[in-house]
C-alpha cells in the first residue's frame, strides 16, 4: 500500500467512516495505557481490508480512552465546560497527540498510509450549551484523496465563551460522515452493539421512537451512557452506520453488517 493510491482523481470517491473507542484501544483504568492486543486486532483489520481493496478510502477517527479523559477530568474540561487554562489544553491535547502517534505508527507498520489531523488545530465550537461545531474538512478530504488514511482524534476545540472544551470522537464521527459523504460509518468500542433492555444486542434501527425506552432514552439522565444520544444522530446520517465490537471490525470493513445496523 502506498500514499499514491487513487491520487489525482477528481471524482471523489465516498470513504467509509470508522471509529475505535478509546475504551477499546486503551486501558481504561491506567493512565495512558494502550491495549496493545485489542490495537493491534484492529490495525490488522483495517490493513487487510485496504490490503484486498475491500475499502479504498477510509478515514479514521479514535476516542480518548485512559490518554485524553484522565487529563481532562483532572483539569475539569468536559464537552460543555471548558478552559482557559493553556497548561490545561496542553495536557490534554498532548496526551491525545501521544496516543495518536502510538495509533498511527501501528498502522505505518502494517503498510497503512496513516497520517494525523489534530482537531484543536482546525476546529471551533460556537458559544452556547448546544454550540455548532465548525470542523473545516479540507485537509481531511484532500488527504483521502491523495491516498492517505486521516487519523482524527477525540481533542480539545476552541469555543467561543468557554475557552477549550473537549470534542468527543463520536462528534468528530458525524462531523467526517455528513461533511465527506461518507458511504458506511462503523463505531467499533467494547460492546457489540446498541443493547436493548435485556442486553441483547438490537439487529437494526431505523426509527428511533421504535427503541428510545429500550435505549433508556426517557430517563431523566441518560443511563445508558449516551447511547441514545449517539443513535439519534447517526440516524439523522445519509450513509448507513453500524455499532459493533471488536469481532465486527473485519466484517464491517469487508462491506457485511456487524452488530447493529443504523439507517
Ligand atoms: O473518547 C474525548 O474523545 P472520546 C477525547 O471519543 C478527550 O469521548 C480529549 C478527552
């Protein structure tokens, strides 16, 4: 595989959209810890699918995991409360810069042409509790373009009367997807897919009415750590996304249906 793939086309070609949860690529519970085995499970998928041409273009977003969330519950950065502390900002966006480095070198060594785009360096979040996020996706197309695998990460984000609050992964996500007309958006983390009450993994969602008590979406705080939130949003999509496990990587990225499928 090589950075000159598919370069100097001008019809843009949809990428697939994919995201690994820090949860999954971390040591939750030991500060700056990388799962090396579940990193490495899912580096070799994404090398083999570019490797037998199953995705073509494929950008890549990661979460925080044990980098980012230790350095910004210290510093008492959230997605909505943010800091103008620059020490602060440097601690967190630091240890995202780490652990995206660590991310793309392993996927250098599997011949992937990974290349970082730091979101604190692009983005901005307008003022107020539900702030628009500007996410300029030049650098990101043109890349893809050129042959290259973006690597975007969980970050901090400007934002206007906050300081620097923290952009989640999965905002990232949606932003990629609707702004590069993604063609299919996997979430890979630890669970194998939107549970419903029981724990059993739901097949399909394409009505969120049809699942919003399932996913505890009544509840005053949402219990179910944001599921629903997330569903809701990759619903609104054009691409089809799919929430999977580790086991449904290699399955996603050859073109099948992994964990739940949303659309
Ligand atoms: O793990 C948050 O990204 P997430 C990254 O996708 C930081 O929520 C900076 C804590």
């Amino acid at each position: 595989m090589s950075a000159d793939s598919g370069a100097g086309e001008t019809d843009p070609v949809p990428p697939v959209v994919l995201k690994l949860g820090g949860s999954l690529i971390t040591e939750k519970d030991r500060p700056e810890t990388l799962d090396e085995g579940a990193l490495a499970v899912a580096c070799d998928a994404v090398a083999d699918a570019l490797d037998d041409g199953a995705v073509d273009r494929l950008a890549v977003v990661h979460g925080g995991g044990s980098f980012g969330h230790h350095h910004a519950s210290e510093h008492g950065v959230s997605t909505t409360s943010g800091t103008r502390d620059a020490g602060a900002v440097a601690a967190v966006h630091g240890a995202m810069k780490r652990l995206n480095a660590h991310v793309l070198e392993r996927l250098r060594d599997r011949d992937v042409p990974a290349v970082p785009v730091h979101p604190l360096s692009l983005g901005a979040r307008a003022e107020g509790a539900d702030g628009d996020l500007d996410l300029p996706l030049s650098s990101t197309a043109t890349l893809l373009g050129e042959g290259f695998v973006p690597v975007l990460h969980g970050d901090g984000v400007a934002t206007a009367g906050e300081g620097v609050t923290v952009v989640s992964g999965d905002e990232l996500v949606v932003e990629l997807a609707a702004g590069l007309g993604a063609r299919r958006v996997g979430v890979c983390s630890t669970v194998p897919g939107v549970l419903d009450a029981d724990g059993d993994v739901i097949s399909a969602i394409d009505d969120f009415d049809a699942v919003a008590d399932a996913l505890g979406a009544s509840d005053a705080t949402d219990v179910s750590g944001g599921m629903a939130g997330k569903v809701r949003e990759l619903l609104a999509l054009d691409a089809p996304a799919h929430v999977f496990g580790a086991d449904g990587l290699a399955p996603f990225l050859r073109g099948e249906d992994a964990g739940t499928r949303i659309d």
